[in-house]
C-alpha cells in the first residue's frame, strides 16, 4: 500500500510543482523587480537564511547536533559567523579529491561518499555545476586490458580533480586545462586531430571538439545580452554566437594535440597511444599552422606553432561578450534557481567581467556573487520572484539533501560501499555520476518546465513516471528499511516524538519555515490516524510524506 501512496505523491511532484512556486500559468509574466541590496556585512544570519545557503551550497542542511567545534557546512555555524563569511570559510576548506588507483571503489561511490560527508561542500556543489558544463562521461572511455589501470576511472578521476582544483579559480584557466586534459581528448576528439596524413596531404579535421566548447562550454547558440537574454535582429529573431566557418576555423586552429608520451611527437600523419597520466602534448608535425579567422574577426598568427595557436583560440573565446552571460546563468541554475530574473544575471555578469580588482573570470568571486545576491538570501524567496523562484532537486540532491537532513553518515569500512549504494539509487532516479548519457550532461539547461508557460525546469528533464516513483521507492528504503548493512546509517533520535513538534521540526529545517497550512495538516492527519503504529512508525511517515511533496522537492 505504501508504494502506490508514494507513485501517487512522487508524481504529484510534475503536475504541482507549478503551485509550489516554480511555475504558473501566468509566471513568464510576473513582475521582476529590483531589489534593495541588503548588506552582508553581518556577522549572523537568521536560521531560514542559513538553511537556505546551505541548500544553494551544500548537498544539503545538517544540523550540528551538538558537535563542537561547528562544523562549517553545519546550519548553526552559518547561523553565527553569516553568510559572507561562512563562504570565505569553504573557499578555504581542504579539497576532496578523486582516487582513480584500481584497488579504489568506483568514483560514483567516491563522489556521493564525498557529497554527504566531506566539508568542502561548496567547492563540490560548485564542482558537480562544472561537470554538467564541461561534460565528459566515463562512459565513452575504454579500458585497455593489456594495461594493471582501469583507464575509465583514471581518466576521469583525473578529470573531476581537474575541475575540483579550478572550481574557484579563472574560467580561462580552466579552459586550458579542460582543452588539454586527455579525457576530454578522447571524448570530443581533440586528440590525434590531424591536420596531415603521413604524406603530407591536408585531411579533414574532427570538428566536434571546437563545435562543444563554443556551443556548450562558454558562448552557447546565439548572441546573448549580459542579463542572459537573447540578442534579436530587426525580425525579432535570435542572432547566431558564432558561424559553421568559425567552427572549422578553431577545428583547425586546435589541430595537432595528442596524448603524453616519453618518446615525444609521432611523426607526420602517425598518433601517440592513449595515455591518461599527464595533460596532452602539441605536436606541430600534424599541426595547421595557416591563418585563421576566429571571432570578431580576429585572426591568427600565421606559421605559428599548435600551443600559440591554442592560446590564442582560447584567448578569442574568453573575450568574448557572450562568455560571462552563458556561464553565470547555467551557475546560478545549478545553484539557486532555474529562472533567475535578468537583474540577477546582470549583476553576476558584472563580477564575471570584473571581480573588483580587474580580473575577468574568478569563478571565486562569481560563485560569491550568486549567493550573496538578495535574489538568492533572504528569510523567504522574494516575493515578487514567487512564481517564477526555485528548482527541482536533482536526483543526486534529493538523495543527499535526505541522508544529510537526517543526520546520516556513511560508514565505508570493510566491505561496506554506502556511496555506490546511494549511486545505485541515483542511477534509477536518472542521474548515473560520473556517466552523463550524452555532451549536453543529464538535461539541457533550456528543458521547458512542463507547463511552464515559457519557463525552463532543466532537472524535469530526468522526471517521469519511472524516476517519479523511483524517488519514492529510495525514500522508502532509507527511512522504513535498515541500510545500515551497506553502510548508510540515519539517526531519528534527534526527531521530535510528539506529532505537533515533528511537523513543526520538519517545516522548520526542510522547508526553512514555509511549509503550508496543507501539508502541515495533511501529516498530522496522517500521523494520528491510529493505524499510524509506533512512535517510530509516524516518524517514518512523517519523514516519508514530507520528502515527496513537492514543498521540499522544490528547493526554493
């Protein structure tokens, strides 16, 4: 009986999620106004504000629970240190990283374990946001059986560091080292793109590389005004970001590059064999080294080696005005919401192109901007935002932002592998880590919101019927079967036993204080009907309803 009630509320998440705030019929028109930009000077930040931040920064709320020293993802160190400096704090924290050793579990189950226990939440959230952006699946890399590495999982071990290491510092550098990284050269062809055969005569170019990075990793489709609209011709109509002659122009530009050896450059026409150890090498035998027409009619320097003209290339691409817009917007989607109002693009825009010293492209002070903006902080979500203010919860969210809001831990000794059991459960829910199907990740940025009337729901994208209900069925296991064997272990000691209280908890630290009169009197209703069972029982199913409502589904 307990699964059919849960495919009827999980499916409940498409059709009322529009009345939960991500939508309405008339939300493509409600007003966006500015903003009084309050000061983040303050040293405290209120509990909604607090567990609000940490839904945008975190993988979900957890509460200390008497822990001392706080810990620094916890709501009540926010709570007392404030918003500004509680980020200052995670830019600091130690890094987690990436084993891709064969003895090391699979680095879905690294990255969950990571997401739910490790304390750089930011630089991880932040790091996921990159990996949808800057996509490469381990899926498309194949292992070498002649060699003692597994070279899917240390290609994008190496990869996800990649992306970790440079979550906080310039887009233009993260650029180079995406362009480089052998990974990436085998998922979108950048290796062995020859420019020559071993004859010497010119030979088409794989052009799927300089395609992606222009459409997907910095300049998108069309022109783009800097508050993330659409730049229109006298027609109305959307103007190209770039044309199919730039496209191959950069194909040819990022022509030579191949794999690391110890031997050096191929010869003419000839290929290095893979090797994911170290970043690629340019090879000017195999290079076009003729003039290029890039954007805004840039040109380069004729003759001139591969590693010139890579810089270069990506030089043009970083400069261009289309960059800090594109990139902003998909941020601020994966961290805050997925309609953000163009003032709040803009005035990310703005720290992109200059993050107060002249630097153009610190995601630090970009990352910063997004949470500090009053359109993300605030005890409520703004009221002139409210149909339009909010995202779903991924399917990797719902899963940590359940384990880490219940207290959970994830105990990885022995045979135990709780992170790949909670990857397992992603995976059902339509989000498989590090495995998205295809370059556009697990859902497009642009998916429209089902009757979104104009709106995007870009994690609606995986929502249907079966991953509907597999949200319910994981809900399920983990509160009302023990998962302790598998090492992910939740407390409900620390819930309140009385029905009232319980409710009052739930609204409090899951839905931040705006739970509705609706949903509270629903799980009282439900809690002290007497077929409910033990204290225990009605814990369990006030648990289990409330994280199927669309109120916390939304986080808003």
């Amino acid at each position: 009986m307990i699964h059919h009630t849960a495919l009827a509320l999980a499916l409940c998440v498409v059709g009322q999620a529009q009345a939960q705030g991500l939508s309405s019929e008339n939300a493509a028109q409600a007003p966006r106004e500015e903003h009084a930009i309050r000061s983040l000077a303050v040293t405290s930040a209120t509990e909604p504000d607090a567990i609000r931040f940490l839904d945008q920064a975190t993988f979900g709320p957890r509460r200390a629970n008497g822990v001392s020293p706080l810990p620094i993802d916890s709501v009540e160190l926010v709570m007392g240190v404030g918003v500004s400096q509680a980020i200052t704090e995670q830019l600091a924290a130690p890094r987690s990283v990436f084993d891709g050793t064969t003895a090391t579990v699979d680095l879905g189950s690294q990255f969950f374990y990571n997401a739910v226990m490790g304390k750089d939440q930011l630089r991880q959230r932040v790091t996921f946001a990159l990996s949808q952006i800057l996509v490469v699946s381990e899926s498309v890399i194949r292992d070498n059986t002649t060699t003692p590495e597994l070279e899917p999982k240390l290609a994008l071990a190496d990869y996800l560091n990649l992306l970790s290491a440079n979550a906080f510092g310039n887009y233009r550098t993260l650029l180079d080292a995406v362009t480089r990284n052998p990974a990436m050269g085998t998922y979108l062809n950048m290796a062995n793109n020859l420019a020559f055969d071993w004859a010497g005569r010119p030979m088409p170019l794989n052009e799927n590389y300089a395609r992606e990075l222009l459409q997907l990793f910095t300049l998108g489709l069309e022109k783009l005004n800097e508050d993330g609209t659409p730049v229109l011709d006298a027609n109305g109509v959307p103007i190209p970001a770039y044309t199919e002659a730039q496209v191959q122009a950069f194909a040819r530009a990022f022509s030579g590059w191949t794999y690391a050896s110890a031997a050096g450059c191929p010869t003419k026409g000839h290929n290095n064999a893979i090797s994911y150890a170290q970043p690629m090498m340019a090879c000017d035998v195999n290079h076009d080294s003729s003039a290029q027409t890039l954007l805004r009619g840039a040109v380069t320097t004729a003759g001139a080696s591969a590693t010139v003209h890579l810089q270069q290339a990506l030089d043009n691409i970083f400069a261009d005005p289309n960059l800090p817009p594109f990139i902003s917007k998909q941020l601020i989607q994966h961290l805050v919401t997925s309609n953000p109002s163009p003032a709040y693009v803009r005035r990310v825009v703005a720290v992109f192109k200059n993050n107060g010293s002249g630097v153009r492209g610190d995601l630090g002070a970009v990352v910063r901007a997004i949470l500090e903006d009053p359109e993300a902080r605030g005890d409520q979500a703004p009221a002139q935002l409210e149909a339009t203010y909010g995202r779903l919860r991924s399917p990797v969210l719902f899963i940590t932002s359940l384990v880490r809001g219940l207290n959970g831990t994830l105990d990885a000794t022995g045979s135990k592998n709780p992170g790949g059991r909670l990857n397992t459960y992603s995976r059902t829910l339509g989000q498989d880590v590090p495995r998205p199907p295809s370059v556009f990740s697990y859902y497009s940025p642009k998916t429209p919101l089902p009757g979104g009337n104009g709106l995007v729901g870009p994690e609606f994208g995986v929502l249907d019927t079966a991953t509907a209900a597999a949200r319910a069925n994981f809900v399920y296991d983990l509160v009302y079967s023990n998962l302790s064997s598998a090492g992910i272990v939740i407390d409900f000691t620390t819930l309140p036993v009385n029905p009232n209280d319980l409710v009052a908890w739930l609204g409090r630290y899951w839905i931040h204080g705006e739970m509705s009169s609706d949903l509270s009197a629903a799980l009282l209703q439900a809690m002290n009907d007497p077929r409910a069972g033990s204290s225990t029982r009605k814990q369990q199913l006030a648990i289990y309803l409330t994280s199927l409502s669309p109120e916390f589904q939304i986080q808003r």
